[in-house]
C-alpha cells in the first residue's frame, strides 16, 4: 500500500530527473484523528453519567417539578441504615451542625438538599432537617425522584 518517495539511483544516468520527480508527501491524513476523536467522544459518553457524586439512595418518587438550581448545593443525604452523609463523607449526628456551620460560614442563604431513602423512617430526615435549621440554615429542600404521571383519557 505504502510507495517509495525517493526513488534513488535505480537507473543509471537518471538519477537526477528520477529524484526531481518523487518529493515527499506533505499531505496531513486527517482520519487517524478523526477515529481517535470519535473513540474518545464515545469513551466520555459512556463514562460521564458514572461519574455522580453521592451516596447510593433510592429516593422516593413524587409528581413535583425539578428544581433548577444555578449554584452548586450541598447535599446532606440519609442512607437506608440512617447514617448521615455530607457530600459522600459520613458524619456522626453530634458533630453535625458544627460541620455544617463551617462549611457554609453560617451563611442562611447556603442553598441545601436533604436526601433520604425511600426505606428510612421520616422521623429520622425530619431529625436531620430540625439540625440543619439549629445550623442557621433556613433554604433547605429534600431531594425526590420524579414520578411519570399517568395520562388520563
């Protein structure tokens, strides 16, 4: 498939008008690239949606719309055993709302998702919630999963 692109000497005499007539190929092959880009573009498709951060919970599903927020909220999440989780670190129930105050610097308007399975007693979220407000943090949510609402003929 590949050619020569200098010739060389293979005829005697003509050497100069045989190399004066083979340069060499300056043409890029752009579809190397392209297989790569495709092969990436694919790689990160598929590798993006495992990347979410948090602690695996099966919320509850509901009828409400999604909430769209613009700035990047802190999640408290309540596992299905009721073990409390900032972010994806576990934090003891005592210690709590002073990690909260540091991380928001008692700011009232930090934005806050409460998440809870869907198996775990509400007594314990609305624990967790009654913390988070003796926190000083009043613009708290609680995270559901959006239910398809059946169509009705």
């Amino acid at each position: 498939m590949a050619s020569p692109v200098y010739s060389g000497n293979s005829r005697a005499g003509h050497g100069r008008m045989a190399s004066s007539r083979y340069r060499p190929m300056s043409d890029i092959n752009v579809t190397p690239l392209v297989d790569v880009m495709l092969v990436l573009l694919v790689v990160f498709m598929v590798t993006a949606p495992l990347l979410t951060v948090g602690v695996p919970v099966e919320l509850p599903q509901t009828q409400a719309p999604p909430i769209n927020e613009p700035k990047e909220p802190l999640v408290i999440t309540v596992d299905r055993n009721g073990g409390i989780f900032i972010s994806e670190t576990s934090v003891p129930v005592d210690s709590l709302v002073p990690k909260l105050q540091a991380i928001t610097g008692s700011n009232p308007d930090a934005v806050l998702y409460v998440r809870g399975d869907k198996e775990i007693n509400y007594g314990r979220v609305l624990e967790v919630m009654s913390l988070v407000t003796a926190a000083g943090l009043h613009r708290r949510r609680r995270r559901v999963r959006r239910r398809p609402v059946p169509r009705h003929r």
